[in-house]
C-alpha cells in the first residue's frame, strides 16, 4: 500500500555525510599517541558502529583504562576541529531541503556521539532542518543498539509508524527499522554496504534525487 509519509529519520555517517577521513585521522592519531599499530585497515568499512566498539578492534586493547584514554584522546582531537572536515554526499541537501518545504518531519538516528552531531549540524547550517536528534549517548545509560534508539525516538514524538521511514546505508539500519516497522531506504550511496544493498529489491534503494521523489508521491510497503 501507499503511505503518505510523514517523518522521515536518517542516519548520519554514510547516509548524509562523508566524516569517513577525519575521523580516520582522528582514529590513526590516536593510536600513534598510545604506541599502537592498527590491527585493521583504516578504511570506510570503520565508520557507523559505536566509538568504544571501534576503537577495541582497531587497537586489539581490552583494558577497560587504556580504552578510556583513547577515547577521550580520539574526542578532543575530533571534536575540537575534525568534525569540520564533514563533507556533504551530492544531492543530500536538496534531498533534505525538499523533503521539509513538502512537509515533512525530519530526524536524526545515529550511532555517533551527540556533541559531534550537533557540532555538524550548527558547521553545515541543518539545525534548523531536523526536529529530534538522537545520539548513541542522548540518554544515560547509553543505548544498546540503534534499534532501541529508533524505538524511544518514535515513541518520544509520537510518530505514526506506518506513514514513517528510516534511511540508512547499513545492515543494522535495515534490521532497526524492521524492529520498528518502518518503512526503509538504503541509502545507495556513500560508503555503500554492497552486502545489505544486494538483498534490497529496487523499491528499497535509491539515490537522494529517488529518494525525494518516493516520498514525495508515497511509500510503497
């Protein structure tokens, strides 16, 4: 059936935006500062899981102290002036500028921090797009899964699920939106989750100029 859409969340990292080179610097900054050789290429395939998850398998530490410091280490050089290195994926703020004077709502679902988002927000002048942002710490204790975020994030704004849709560029976006029963849309762009993308039929994967069109005339579920 069609829906006429009325709230539209996206991810951030991938989806929106390319952050993909600072923070690899940032992360390979980091590390040098401690004495460590990455265990993993620093590659795109890095970008959207939490920060403390990367930087376990990345630098091989476990200690739960060592951790702690190169986390705030990765912070203060990312959130001081890396963020500002956030390029804008082509078509995305059409995409966005579009969807808002249709009138829709939209909201930010992300596994990135909130201070840098918001930072990123305020740098590329989107503030004033989007109504809720959540973040990986929005909330203490942190969420477990962007599942549970795209769940409070609903519920918090009273969004009627079934004339809503979450876009994304990875497996986990699709599997949080499914948990939602939202409607879905891989972002077929960016970095490009090939896996996730290939087990997508071409109603559920678009480019932002598709994407737009889609929700303007109604999703198809």
């Amino acid at each position: 059936m069609n829906s006429q859409i009325t709230d539209v969340i996206f991810d951030l990292d991938g989806t929106l935006i390319d952050s993909a080179p600072s923070i690899l610097a940032c992360f390979a900054e980091t590390l040098a500062a401690q004495g460590i050789a990455p265990v993993l290429p620093l590659t795109d395939a890095l970008i959207g899981p939490p920060l403390r998850d990367t930087l376990r398998r990345l630098s091989g530490v476990e200690e739960a102290g060592r951790l702690e410091i190169m986390i705030e280490n990765f912070k203060e050089r990312y959130d001081f002036s890396g963020y500002k290195a956030t390029v804008v994926f082509s078509g995305v703020d059409e995409m966005l500028r579009e969807l808002r004077d249709a009138g829709m709502r939209l909201h930010i679902a992300t596994n990135k921090r909130l201070r840098p988002t918001r930072l990123i927000l305020s740098h590329l002048g989107w503030t004033d797009l989007f109504g809720a942002v959540y973040a990986l710490d929005f909330r203490t204790p942190s969420f477990r899964s962007k599942s549970e975020m795209l769940s409070e994030l609903v519920q918090a704004e009273g969004i009627t699920r079934s004339r809503a849709v979450y876009v994304g560029d990875r497996r986990d976006d699709r599997t949080a939106a499914a948990d939602n029963a939202l409607g879905f849309i891989a972002a077929a762009w960016g970095y490009r989750d090939e896996e996730m993308l290939s087990d997508c039929d071409a109603e559920s994967a678009a480019e932002p100029s598709l994407v737009r069109q889609r929700l303007r005339l109604g999703f198809h579920r």
